[in-house]
C-alpha cells in the first residue's frame, strides 16, 4: 500500500507540535471509534476496512517528500520536523474483526498511545473505516431486500474515484455481494469478477443472433446474454433461447446460462421471460437484472411477482444511495501521565453527544439455545460479565427499560481483538471471501425484526453498572452539581 501519513487533517498536525512544544508528546491517552446511528435507517451496521487500516499504520512514515513539504508550509518548526523523521506508530489497536455485526454507540476501535501517535492516525482511520463499513451495510441492506439471492457489485464506473470503486467493492464483497465487475478488485483481493457484455457488442455485429452465436461461441460454460438492446420480448429472448438450444446440443461443458435485463419494466419482462424460457425447456436458464437497482426497487421488484434470481447493483450501492456518509467518530476517553488512567468524557447540550468515559471492553451477549444476539454491554477494561450469575441490563438513556438474563442461559463475547502491541501487528489476514463468510454468519444471529428494511428492532447497547455510575457523576462534576 502507498504511504498515506499525509491523509490527515491539518489541525492533526498542529496539534502534534503543540504537544511536540510543552513537552506532552509522550503522553499515553486512549481514543475510541464509534458512531452513533445507523445508515440509511439499518437496524445493524457491518464493521470493515480493518486491513487497509493496519497496511496504513504499517506503512505510517514521513519520508523527504513528506518533511520537505510541511516545511514549505512555513507552520512547523525544525525541532519538529526534525523529529518527524523517525516517526512511527508504537502504540496498541484493539478492533472488531472485519465483518462483525455492530451497533450505535459501542467502541469498535480502540487506540492507546502516545497522544501524538493517536492524534495522527485519527483521519485516515476514519475515513477507511467509515467508507467500507458504509458500502459493507448498504450491500447487506440489499442482500436482505433479494431473501438471500445473488447480488454482483456492477459499480465501477459510477463510484467516486478510483480507491472508491476498489475498495468500496471489496466491502460490498464483505457485506454479501457473490463478486464484483472491478477487475482490479478481483486481482488485490483474490474475490470472484463478474459480468457480461454490454449493447455496444450486440450492435456491433450485423444482427442480434449473430452477435449472440459469437458470444456463446467466445464464452460456452457460462453464457449470460444482454437481451434488451433491440426488443427484449420479440427478438432478444427468442434469440437467446436459439442460441442456448445450439450450445446444449452442442455436447459443450456448461456451468450458467443466463439472460439480463436492463432498462423497461423489470417486473413485467421477468415474468414474460420466464414464461418463454420455460416453454422452450430452459428452466434452469437465470434471469439476471440490472438498471439503477437498490434494496427499495428490488422489494418492490419482489412484491410484483419478479422472476429475476440474479442481481446487479451498481451506482446505488457503490455511492450508498439513501446515506451518503458512515458518521463513525474518534473520541478521547482516558490519558496518563505515567501512572494510572483518568478517565476523560466530552460533554455536549446534544446528549447524544456525550462520550462514555474510560478504557472499555465490549461483551456480545448470545442467547444459548437460540444463537441470537440479546444484546451489547459496554464495560470498563477490568469487568467481566460472570455467566454463571443473571445479569440484568438497562437502557442508558431510559433505565426503567431493563432485561435479565438468566444464569446459565447466555454467553458473553469479546469484540475487541487484538491488532497492534506495542507497534507491531499482531493480527493475522484474512481472505476477503473468509471475511464474507463469517458476516453471513454474523448476521444469522439477528433476528428477522432486526433485518427489516423499515423501522427495525434495534438491539440495546447497554452500559455496566460501574461503567453508567462513572459516566453519570463525570457528568454532574463537569456541570459543578
């Protein structure tokens, strides 16, 4: 990965000299990284870009291009500067693994550091985490809006830049997408690419069935033809029946056969599609479909009695059509001076906006027989829940809003792991499509009222006894009561 120590924010900078210039620079602190809603009205969100992150801090240097511009800049001073050069990040991450299910106001990162260190890599932690877990939770929105069906990732030529359409694809991927059109994508990340051809093919050739012989003839085992550059009903699936007969009788190893559908009433051309391929004998022909889809158009496309079993998504979710932007924040929530922690907690007249204080693990509480998540308990570093006990919990903000759990009944998962000690990484890779996989599962252990598209459940994130006391007399010091 290129170095990235430049993605900052200038007041990252000047506030590392400032530290640099009274001496604090040493100073460890612990920053968390959470958000405080759902996009697009999501009962869930999906945690990624942990890897990109950990190739940022991997890489984090300022070498003599780096140096040579701040001090064009003219706001730094050589003492600085000069210190910048053996730069490095010698600190310790704690984070969810990519492709945990997570939820509003729980830490998923945690930084502890020298405060300069911490300081540093808070916008380019934000802006890898807050993009791919973005497109990660639209394209599981969109995998729950097909029941489960196949989504590709068509959004190349409609995301915003390059690192966008790559890495976007990559969460996409992550959040459920079988594969993406991104080439690239496919290459740095080993996940499958797919597609078809566009119309440009069809009206190159002298008509739509010899354009269709020749695609087949190029691509036998899996043949997918664009069928609505002419007439969809009258020419284009009558053709790609003909030319699927020709290649079944061909005798050739065939693994898909498809048609996709991509502009006029999909709801409509589906069904009228199915009709005609099942009558020539080709149930097992896919019906794919494309067109500016996103979760709203495909429950709709669903609820009309569409037959579409393939789906291409593009612009809508590579841009996360609905919610342009993840609002995951990076807050300070205790420092040292060499001995124990303090606690440190931001107080706002937006309660929403009040930061939880202190060094936090988080706990996912299972339900045993079920499998499914009751809810998250936020707790300082030293607690653990004692499975062996009830544990009763309480909504922060309305805490005559209570559930016990019962002894014996639940288990209690660690979220955060491990990733950098002392510097170095001690977070093992894993695949992209590995990484799929355990979101699917993660996501097997929310309920159905979770996963609506509208008004879901949402699941509680609960504060520790210790941890809300200490929260709340923080509070009441702050406001001099």
């Amino acid at each position: 990965m290129k170095n990235l120590t430049l993605l900052t924010d200038l007041y990252e900078l000047t506030m590392m000299q400032g530290y640099f210039e009274s001496g604090t620079h040493n100073k460890l602190c612990v920053f968390d990284m959470f958000f405080r809603g759902n996009p697009c009205g999501n009962g869930y969100s999906v945690f990624a870009g942990l890897e990109q992150l950990i190739d940022y801090i991997e890489n984090l240097r300022f070498d003599d291009g780096d140096l040579e511009y701040l001090k064009s800049l003219g706001l730094f001073t050589e003492g600085f500067l000069a210190y910048l050069k053996d730069f490095k990040f010698t600190g310790e991450l704690y984070a969810m693994r990519e492709g945990t299910v997570m939820f509003p106001c729980e830490p998923i990162v945690r930084v502890r550091a020298p405060i300069m260190e911490a300081q540093l890599i808070e916008s380019a932690l934000l802006n890898i985490i807050n993009h791919q877990s973005l497109i990660a939770t639209k394209a599981s929105r969109v995998i729950e809006a097909t029941h489960g069906e196949p989504v590709m990732e068509f959004g190349l030529r409609r995301a915003l830049g390059p690192d966008s359409s790559v890495y976007g694809a990559r969460a996409a991927v992550i959040g459920g997408c079988i594969g993406t059109s991104n080439v690239l994508c496919g290459k740095m990340f080993d996940v499958p690419v797919k597609g078809t051809h566009a119309h440009s093919w069809i009206m190159s050739f002298p008509d739509e069935l010899t354009a269709f012989r020749a695609y087949a003839k190029a691509f036998p085992r899996d043949c997918l033809l664009l069928v609505d550059t002419y007439d969809t009903l009258k020419s284009g699936v009558p053709n790609a029946i003909t030319v699927f007969k020709e290649l079944i009788e061909s005798g050739q190893e065939i693994r898909s056969l498809g048609i996709r559908l991509d502009s006029g009433d999909l709801a409509f051309l589906s069904k009228a599609a199915r009709k005609m391929l099942d009558a020539a004998g080709l149930q097992r022909v896919a019906i794919c479909a494309s067109n500016d889809l996103d979760e709203d158009l495909i429950q709709s496309l669903k609820i009309q009695g569409a037959t579409i079993t393939v789906w291409g998504v593009g612009t809508n979710l590579i841009t996360s059509k609905g919610c342009s932007a993840f609002g995951g924040v990076y807050k300070l929530a205790a420092e040292s001076d060499g001995g124990e922690f303090i606690p440190r907690i931001k107080i706002s007249n937006n309660p929403e906006k009040i930061t939880i204080p202190g060094i936090k693990k988080v706990y996912r509480l299972v339900d045993k027989e079920t499998g499914k998540i009751k809810a998250d308990l936020v707790t300082l570093e030293h607690e653990k829940p004692d499975m062996d006990k009830p544990l009763t919990l309480f909504d922060p903000n309305n805490t005559w809003r209570r559930m016990t759990l019962e002894a014996g009944r639940y288990e209690a998962r660690e979220l955060l792991v491990p990733v950098f000690t002392d510097g170095v990484r001690v977070y093992d890779s894993v695949p992209v499509m590995k990484i799929r996989e355990y979101c699917a599962e993660q996501k097997k252990m929310l309920w159905d009222e979770h996963k609506r598209l509208t008004n879901p459940h949402e699941v509680p994130v609960d504060l520790s006894d210790e941890l809300y006391e200490l929260k709340q007399r923080m509070i009441h010091e702050a406001r001099g009561h």
